[in-house]
C-alpha cells in the first residue's frame, strides 16, 4: 500500500531523474549529468544547488582534466536522510535504520511477539520508538517507513487483512498520523523479491519470480521492473494453486490439492510420517524438517521420496508460471529450499524438460542467498524506490547493492 513519499522528499520528476543519476554514479559532474538525463546544463546546475542546500549532494574534487575547465565534481550524501525498515513475517517484529543507499546502519532491533490476539499497531509503534531510542535518529530526516507484512490488503481503500482474519485494519493510516511519516506497506514475499533485484542476483532481470518456499508457499512476481500487484494488491498467492484434484482439502482456502498441501514444511512432515519415517517431537517443525534432510543425505529411501515429491509438486507449478509469465528467471528460496538446497537440481530438470520449449528458452533457475535480513532489505529497497522512481524515469545504470 503505497504513500506519497516523493513528495515529502524532492519536489519534481527532473529532481529525481538528477538526484537517481547522482546516487547511482556516486561521483559525477554537472556536464555528465546532463548528458545522461537530457537536462539542460543550466536546469541540472539550478536542481543541483537545491539539492546541495538541502544537504543530499555535495562538491567534491575537480573532475580529470579533458580540455577547457576543469570539472568540479557532484558527491552524494546518503546520509541526508534515513529510512526505516519494519518485518512482521516472522515471529517477532523487527526494524531496522538505513541510509539513502539502503545501507543498515543500525543494529536490528527485536520488538514483541506477533500473533492472530496481538495488537498489531502497538507492536509496530513499540518496535519503531525502540530503535529511536537505540539510536536517536532525527524523526526531520526520516523519508518513510517500509513495513513487510504476511495477510492480505485492500490496496484502493488502504486496509490490511492479518493472517486468518477478516476484519480489516486502517494499520496504514494510523501509523501515518502517529509518527507523521509516509508509510509503505509490502507483501513479504513481493519484498523478498524486491531485495533480490535491487541487492542480489536478480538485478537488471526485469522479469523474474521470487517463490518462497516455508510454511506458506507464495511468488513475487516482476514484469517488466515491477512488482506485480493484481486488482486488490494480493497477487503472488502460488501455494493456492491446484496440483491434483484428488489431493486433501486445504484448510485456509478449502480446495483440494493445493501446492500449499503438498510442498510446506508441516505438510512434508506430515507426509513423512505417513510414510512410516519416525521423526521424534522437536522443539519446531524446522528441526523436523531439517532431520528429514539430513536422512535423504544420507540415501534414507523415505526421506529422499519425500524430497523428490516435494519437487515435482513444486515443478508442476513452477512449468504453469513459466508457460503463463514466460520469466527470465526463477528464484527459489524459504527453508525447504535452504533445508535442503539438492531440491533445485531436481525441479530445475523437471521445468526444463516439461515447460514448453520457448517459454523456457534461456530460462534460469536459482536458488536465493539463505539471508535473514532478506525481508528488511526489501522494505528499505521499497521506499528506496519510491524516492527515486515516483514517476517511473529512468536512467542506465548498474544497481548498487548495500
């Protein structure tokens, strides 16, 4: 759910275009600015000055010398404001502070337990208050906050739906006029996907898919550069599709076979079990799972079936996406996949030999960097790209990471 944040930060589409070249180039003058933005070199010089007042850029050493005078070189500043990162996809919240550049400079603050009884606007506020506190950061210098979430949202009417609920909360609203700060609220898998283009592997791939693979199965899909919302903003809900119609009822949505019944970690366990592998009570389903791993290393025949079943579910769904989306790449991540990362091998030959023939064309399949921070990354890249894409320009560069 999207904020205005441009307009608390620079005030027109040739500002940005200027301040987006200045922070991709790190170094730049006034005549190489204009150049890559087809500004005029009197324009570039007046947006400069105000961005320079304003503390975001800032002469540095004279350019090499080419002939005529010497340039006076353009330096940004990330420093000049802060953003905020917020995760509620685990189970505890979490924030963090970060530079213009995406940059952590805070450590990671915890805040409390999330769960359906919660009061989740209170957790966020005390979560955000403590990482002031922590770090006395300038509430004038922050841009916005970006805030990674599981649920659902209604996107137009600005309302978010938690896990299992459906009565609606003004959780964006509400945060707006308690900090005063612009709020931008993401699926965590979309974020997941997000960070991926912006820090990792899928950067300059403007049409991929980021499917995570854990106790819920969803995909953030980009086309064209873009996250891919749909109508509402729920878009991404991959474990809902059906991979056999004999398979057993889902419990959240109440179909039958869905990929989420099939492929998440309780539901690898459960199968487990009733293939006769005995799995002792652990203090999580993670420690089960990854138990179940650590026996198809070793050739366990049951625990390796179990794997091998989870990838050719997960196979049937990828090869639709591929077909329907034709992407150039394919990110697969979550603890199943980092549990037990021999499953990419296994799904990437299924989808290569089934998918149709130029849908898969140049098609590649990777698994992602096993990062916890991975979802507050993706909510300072989300307000990072609110900063300095509002009104879609653009410029050729080459991403910086943090």
């Amino acid at each position: 759910m999207y904020s205005n944040i441009s307009s608390r930060f620079v005030r027109d589409a040739n500002t940005n275009l200027v301040l987006l070249t200045v922070q991709q180039k790190k170094l730049i003058s006034r005549s190489e600015i204009a150049k890559l933005t087809n500004l005029s070199y009197p324009t570039v010089s007046t947006i400069i000055k105000t961005l320079m007042d304003e503390g975001f850029v800032s002469e540095s050493h004279v350019g090499e010398f080419v002939g005529g005078r010497k340039p006076m070189l353009i330096k940004f500043n990330p420093k000049a404001r802060v953003i905020i990162g917020v995760d509620l996809s685990t189970s505890v919240s979490q924030a963090v502070l970060a530079d213009l550049d995406g940059k952590f400079i805070s450590e990671i603050i915890t805040g409390g337990e999330l769960g359906t009884e919660i009061d989740l606007s209170r957790n966020i506020k005390d979560v955000i208050e403590r990482l002031q506190e922590t770090t006395g950061f300038d509430w004038q210098k922050v841009v916005g906050i970006g805030v990674s979430y599981r649920g659902s949202i209604d996107i137009p009417n600005r309302l978010y739906y938690g896990p299992g609920k459906q009565e609606p909360l003004k959780l964006q609203d509400e945060l707006e006029e308690y900090f005063d700060v612009p709020i931008v609220m993401e699926h965590n898998y979309n974020l997941a996907m997000l960070a991926e283009y912006t820090y990792g592997i899928a950067q300059g791939v403007d049409n991929s898919v980021f499917i995570n693979v854990g106790s819920g199965i969803s995909a953030g899909i980009m086309i064209s550069g873009q996250i891919y919302h749909g109508f509402l903003g729920n878009a991404g809900e991959f474990g809902h599709i059906m991979v056999d119609s004999q398979g057993d009822i889902c419990p959240e949505c109440g179909r039958r076979g869905c990929l989420e019944t099939f492929v998440s970690i309780l539901n690898i366990i459960i199968h487990a079990r009733k293939c006769g592998l005995e799995i002792t009570q652990m203090d999580n389903k993670l420690q089960e799972l990854k138990y179940i791993a650590d026996l198809a290393r070793k050739n366990e025949p049951v625990a390796r079936s179990c794997f091998n079943r989870t990838a050719h579910y997960l196979s049937i769904g990828i090869i639709d996406i591929v077909n329907l989306l034709n992407p150039e790449l394919v990110i697969l991540g979550g603890q199943v996949i980092w549990v037990y990362p021999e499953i990419v091998k296994i799904i990437t030959e299924e989808v290569m030999n089934e998918s149709l023939l130029y849908s898969r064309k140049n098609l590649r399949i990777e698994s992602a960097n096993q990062i916890k921070q991975t979802f507050l990354m993706g909510a300072i890249a989300l307000i990072q790209e609110q900063i300095y894409l509002p009104h879609n320009i653009s410029i050729q560069y080459s991403t910086s990471g943090s």
